[in-house]
C-alpha cells in the first residue's frame, strides 16, 4: 500500500483485534506509570518503565537531556526551572520502514501536575488502580494512557504482521505541565526527521491543531507602610493595586469580544482569555500593607504575537495609574515570568489532519473535528521550530488536574487501535506473510 492511502479493512480489522488482545497489558503497563508520582523534577522512575518497554520492543533507546542541546538556554521559548536536568532524560527510539513512506512521530509526556489535596480524592491518586474499567490516578488520562497508547500501537502493528513502509519514531517526553522545555523543545530543536507529528493528549477523540499562546506576568505596587492606628499617614498597595485589577479583567473582556478564530469558537465560548490568578499584600492586620503583588496568565490567538500581547498589558497597567499622583514617583512594575508559550496553528487541510479525520471516522466511526486549545501544547515547538506539522489526537479527557483523574480502558483500546491505524494511512504498510512470526518475534525481544 502506498503513503496516504485508507486502510484496508481486513488488515484494520486484523489490527484493532491485536489491539483488544494486548489491551490488558497495555492498562497494566500504565497503571505501573501512574504509581509513579512524576511530577515536575520526578520523571525518571517514569521513564525506566518507558525506556524498558521500548527495549522489550526491540528498539535501540536514545536518551537526551535538555542540556544535550546546544542553546537551548537561549532559545527565546525557554525558560529557565529550579530543577536540574541531570538525570531526567527524554526517550526517543525509532522502528525503521521497510519502505519509503512519510515518516511519523508519536510524541507523549510522562509528568503529571501535583494531586492537589488527597484527602479530596476518592481513591489513592497513585494508586493505579484498575476499578469497574477504569484506569484511576493521576495521570491516567493526562497522559499516561496516552504514552501506553502510543506504545503498544507498535506492539499491535507486530503482532497483526504490519510493516510500515515509513520510519515510525517514539517520544517519552519530561516536563510538559511546566511548559515543554527540557523536553518537547529540546527534542524538536536536537531535529525532527519526521513528516507529521501526533501526540495523544486527552482530545476526546478529536484533533487539536491550533493553540494559544500562554504568558505569565507579575503586577508588584509599592503603598506605604504605617500603623493601622494612623492608617491615613500610610498608603495601602492592596487599594492602589484595585484599579489595576479591574483594568485587567475589562482587557479580558473586551479581548473575549474582539479576538477570534473559528478553530477555538467551535468548542469554546471565546479565544483568548486572560485571569489575575494570585494576590499578594501586606504581612499583619494592624500594619497598612506596603506591597502589593498580582500574578495572572494571558493568552494571544495564532494571529497574534506574544510581543502585541504584552504590550497591550503593559499599556492596561499604566492607563489604570495614570490619573494618580502616587504613581508619578512609585510607578508599578510589570514583569513576564514562567511560562511563555508560543501560539502555533496548522491548516485543517495539512494532509495528516485529513488522514487522521479519514482513519477515526472509517476504522473508529468517529467524526473527528479539528479545532483550537486554548492553551499550551507542545504541538507547537515542532510547529514553529522544527517546520513540522503536528497534532494532538487521544482519548477523552476525564478530571484532568483535578480530583478523581481517571481514564476509561475502552477508550485507551480505542486510542490504541487509531494511533496504530493512523501510522498504517499515513506511513504506507504491507502485510507480512507470516503474522504468527511478527507476534513470536515481539514475544522474543521482550524476553
């Protein structure tokens, strides 16, 4: 079969059953990686599992750590973490074509954000637990499921006796919930070979090919400190910062009303947003507060740029102080810090957008929609810095970063079987003589 063609349905079939077949070992294998708390700074023990599971595979395994990458501390998407790199590797492996297909690459993170309070939780959130068809944990859908999908879609593509006509590469990223920088960026910058990417974020079976640009900044206002006694020989900062946060939240609104783009608006209320998320002032009741300090994040569509977007939140803060005279000598100070996402989109007509809306709807009976996300992904670093189409397509997306995450086992059958059917229309594939022996070979190389 040649590159970008459908999927034969004997041989989808032939897969979607090795799927079904392999679909307990592939639950229990992320139940394992749920058990493991990888949180920021904590994705190694993750990764073992990853890096064992590509090895039983039959893979060669590389690993390479963000500062593998000649400057990647320099890079204007990169932002610089408490956490040393040493020692938390990304994993990348690739099963060579037989052929000369388009290449693909699956690309998926192993950390997690924080529980949050256990207590809230219903169950052990690492624990893992497979209950009533349910994979429960943090993690489960976002996305470890997702990494165990991508996994054994290799394994399935073997034992239903599938070649791939083009090169088909493994991505276990780290710190993804943290903005991607020592690791989806470092992997695109160390090169993408790779035709198209997909990346099997929780997407409820449909496809993300845009998202927004995110950015943190940092409101601080300096007030005067006094004795709540004499509460009038100080200045408070809490009040002098108020006006500043409502300027804030009309920007929010008037953005909401005038940016947008049909991507996003197909699911979501609005494109942009922007949110004054903590507040910070004073140290004792009885002292008037002589700081005051607003963080928020703010996000800028595809069309626009991340300088636009803050500059129009530098010129909110200061039209807000403008009209008093406090501010002519203690004017408040804007800061960018953290994340600093860039947007990215691709076109609803990039072929492998078509072929994988083609794959879900005939092999899955899904009608996949492309849309926006109004957030970051790390579709955009292959995107914007390795000139490399890519795609978010996974499962659905069940409490993630919040209390009681958990991922149904049907839905990672289901994800499992499209992203093996996926590299099949897109890659090109012929059918092996002799199925049995693709299956003994797997059984042989995991021994």
């Amino acid at each position: 079969m040649t590159a970008g063609t459908s999927v034969d349905s004997e041989d989808a079939q032939r897969v979607r059953d090795a799927v079904a077949d392999l679909t307990s070992d592939a639950a229990a294998f992320a139940s394992t990686l749920v058990r493991e708390r990888s949180v920021q700074g904590d994705e190694a023990d993750a990764q073992r599992h990853v890096i064992e599971r590509v090895r039983e595979l039959g893979l060669d395994v590389r690993l390479l750590e963000a500062t593998d990458v000649p400057g990647i501390e320099d890079h204007p998407e990169f932002a610089a973490t408490d956490d040393t790199y040493e020692g938390r590797p990304n994993v990348i492996a690739t099963k060579p074509g037989a052929g000369d297909g388009r290449s693909l690459l699956f690309n998926g993170h192993v950390d997690v954000v924080p529980e949050g309070d256990a207590e809230q939780w219903s169950f052990d959130p690492f624990g893992g637990e497979i209950v009533d068809g349910e994979l429960r944990g943090r993690g489960a859908s976002d996305m470890k499921g997702g990494v165990a999908a991508m996994l054994f879609a290799v394994e399935a593509l073997e034992r239903a006796g599938i070649e791939l006509a083009g090169d088909l590469t493994i991505q276990s990223v780290i710190e993804e919930e943290a903005g991607g920088y020592g690791g989806s960026l470092a992997t695109a910058l160390d090169g993408c070979d790779a035709d198209a990417v997909v990346i099997p974020e929780p997407t409820d079976f449909d496809l993300w090919i845009a998202n927004d640009g995110v950015s943190y900044f940092r409101v601080t206002v300096e007030g005067r400190g006094a004795h709540a006694a004499h509460t009038d020989e100080g200045v408070n900062a809490i009040g002098k910062l108020f006006p500043i946060y409502q300027a804030l939240e009309a920007l929010h609104d008037r953005r909401k009303e005038t940016v947008h783009d049909d991507l996003f608006e197909r699911e979501y209320e609005h494109t942009v947003s922007l949110n004054p998320g903590t507040l910070r002032a004073g140290e004792w009741p009885s002292s008037v507060p002589d700081e005051a300090v607003l963080e928020g994040r703010v996000s800028h569509a595809p069309a626009e740029t991340r300088e636009e977007i803050r500059a129009a939140v530098e010129e909110t803060v200061r039209e807000a102080v403008a009209d008093d005279p406090w501010f002519d000598e203690h004017p408040p100070e804007v800061e960018w810090f953290g994340w600093r996402g860039s947007s990215a989109s691709i076109s609803p007509d990039e072929p492998i957008v078509r072929t994988v809306q083609d794959v879900v709807s005939e092999s899955l009976g899904v009608e996949a929609t492309a849309k926006g996300f109004p957030g970051g992904i790390d579709t955009r670093f292959f995107v914007n810095y390795a000139d490399t189409p890519a795609l978010c397509f996974g499962p659905g997306a069940h409490n993630i970063h919040g209390t009681d995450e958990f991922l149904p086992v049907e839905e990672l059958e289901r994800a499992t079987a499209g992203l093996a059917l996926i590299a099949m229309a897109w890659c090109g594939y012929e059918v092996t003589d002799d199925p049995v022996a693709a299956t003994d070979a797997t059984a042989e190389g995991a021994k």
